[in-house]
C-alpha cells in the first residue's frame, strides 16, 4: 500500500483512481462495506482504490481533550493493508485545512490532486470550512469535472447504526465480544516492542511495553490477553493498559507479560488482543503487594484463555 501525504496536482498522465474519504476511525464493518465497494469499482475501471482520510482527526483538531480513539494510526495503515487497498491518502489536518472552502477541497484535493474518477462517500459526510460541504455539492462539481458520486447506505446491526461512536462505548467499558462484532473482527493495538522501566522483571513479571495513545478508547485496566507477531502461534498472556499509578507513571503503556516466554524481543512489532477483563488498574501501596496482584491477575488470565 503507498501512503501518500501531500497531495500535489497530478501529472497529465495520471488516469486517476476510485476514492472514498471520511474518518475510518475503526474500520468497522459499515466502513469495510465502503472500501469493499471501492475496490469492486476500481478492478471494473482498471484504476488505483484509494481511501482518503486525515490525521489528526477533524474532531481531534476541534476539540479539546480530543475524544478517545479505536486506533491509533499505525493499525489504521495496518487494516487498510490488510484490506488490499492500493493507496492511503492521509491529509494533514491543520489550520490551513480546516479553512479550505468545501469548493477548493473539492477542486484541489479531489479533482486535481487525485484525479479522482468515481467518489463513495457515507450519507453523512460533510467536509471543509464551517462542514457546508456535504453529497449534494460533490455531485454538482463531479458531473461538471467528470467524478462519479455515490453514497452508501448506513448499515445496521442490532436495528441500531454501526457507528465509531456505538465501537468507542463497547471499548469504553470493555464489551470486547460487542466492539468485535461492530468492527467485523477482534479489537487488537499493535506496536513496537521498546525498552520500560525494567521493573517487572526484578518482581518475576518481564513485561513488553508499548506505547499506546493517551486518549485510546479501550478501557484501562487488566485483561488476559493474546499475542501475535512473535511465531506461528499467538502466545496468551496478561496486560496492563494505564499510565501505572503504583510508580507514578505519567505516558499511556501497554505492558504484557507473556505465560512461558522468556525470548528478547525489542525492536519487534506486535499485535495485541484483549480477550478477557479482568480488573481495572489499581494503585498499590508497595511492590510486594503489586507482585502479589500480577500473580492472582495471572492466574485468573490462564483459566480465561
């Protein structure tokens, strides 16, 4: 998959492409049926599926604290390669982008920068300064430039919207089994294996560490986890996602312990599955009784996975 990040006006020889654009915060399945529906188009035309989102997000830049995040981009680039979408055109949302007329988004980013050919967008989506633009101006401009644009149906589940809000309230509260079937597959954090505190192992609990956002959605605390990047197998375990109050941590971590593992792996990158809760994170008044607490939380993990 190419990232792309700027977007400049297209060479004459470029034939364009098959583009959606809107958030994709989660992916979910009302999102794969987009892209789905993209990549159908693009094999009929013989051009490039390409999905056009923005980091930040919108409501990140508006809104302060931003609110929490399914994913962070990382797993973004890594689903939408794992759908075989050809190109990721990932906007820099800033002040410049925020003032930009829906009209000259239109023209510069759609129609000149990307050429694009055929347009799917949600029924929802609204874009540029004040959000004036929405589905009845990128048709108008699209008939005058030569884009197709068509809008896709909300999906349902549960005669309730699958929406990024419903998956954000699943992780919220740790309804694993919910979020799963919003997104149309298991919640996972992916990441690069780095360097901690060092701590775990001088109480008998080594622990990869990764760095997670500060505003991620899924609730902090303790889960019996599954981990996959490290063999043919996913390795169970037990996490701990929070900033670690018993040693006055400040950064978001995740940080597992892996049942029957002992391999250096730092520098690697992994995925991270939640499978089971088991308690939110505590603050505790010494190692011995934090050590004591990993060991039942341990216990508890094996018999859950």
């Amino acid at each position: 998959m190419k990232l792309l990040r700027r977007i400049l006006p297209a060479p004459a020889h470029d034939l364009g492409c098959v583009a959606t654009i809107g958030n994709f915060d989660g992916l979910h399945k009302g999102h794969q049926a987009v892209i789905q529906h993209v990549e159908w188009k693009a094999q009929a035309l013989g051009l490039p599926a390409t999905v056009i989102s923005f980091e930040p997000l919108p409501i990140e830049f508006f809104r302060a604290p931003p609110p929490p995040r399914i994913y962070a981009l990382r797993d973004k680039l890594r689903l939408l390669e794992a759908m075989n979408v050809e190109r990721f055109a990932c906007l820099r949302f800033n002040k410049q982008l925020a003032s930009m007329e829906a009209e000259d988004f239109v023209q510069h980013i759609l129609l000149d920068g990307l050429k694009v050919r055929y347009l799917v967008v949600g029924d929802d989506f609204r874009f540029g300064k004040g959000r004036r633009g929405d589905y009845h101006l990128l048709q108008a401009m699209g008939a005058a430039a030569g884009m197709q644009v068509v809008d896709t149906p909300t999906l349902l589940h549960a005669d309730e919207r699958v929406s990024s809000t419903r998956i954000r309230l699943a992780l919220s509260t740790a309804e694993l089994e919910q979020a799963a079937e919003l997104l149309g597959k298991p919640y996972r954090i992916s990441g690069r294996v780095r360097h901690g505190d060092k701590r775990g192992r001088t109480i008998g609990f080594p622990t990869l560490n990764m760095r997670v956002p500060q505003h991620i959605a899924l609730r902090r605390g303790v889960y019996a986890v599954k981990v996959y990047g490290l063999g043919e197998e996913a390795i169970n375990g037990v996490a701990n996602l929070g900033t670690r109050p018993s040693v006055h941590g400040v950064e978001n971590r995740l940080e597992v312990h892996l049942f029957d593992f002992a391999q250096q792996v730092y520098g690697k990158h992994i995925c991270v599955e939640p499978v089971a809760f088991i308690r939110d994170e505590m603050k505790f008044a010494s190692l011995d009784e934090l050590k004591a607490q990993i060991a039942r939380d341990a216990v508890q993990a094996r018999a859950l996975l």
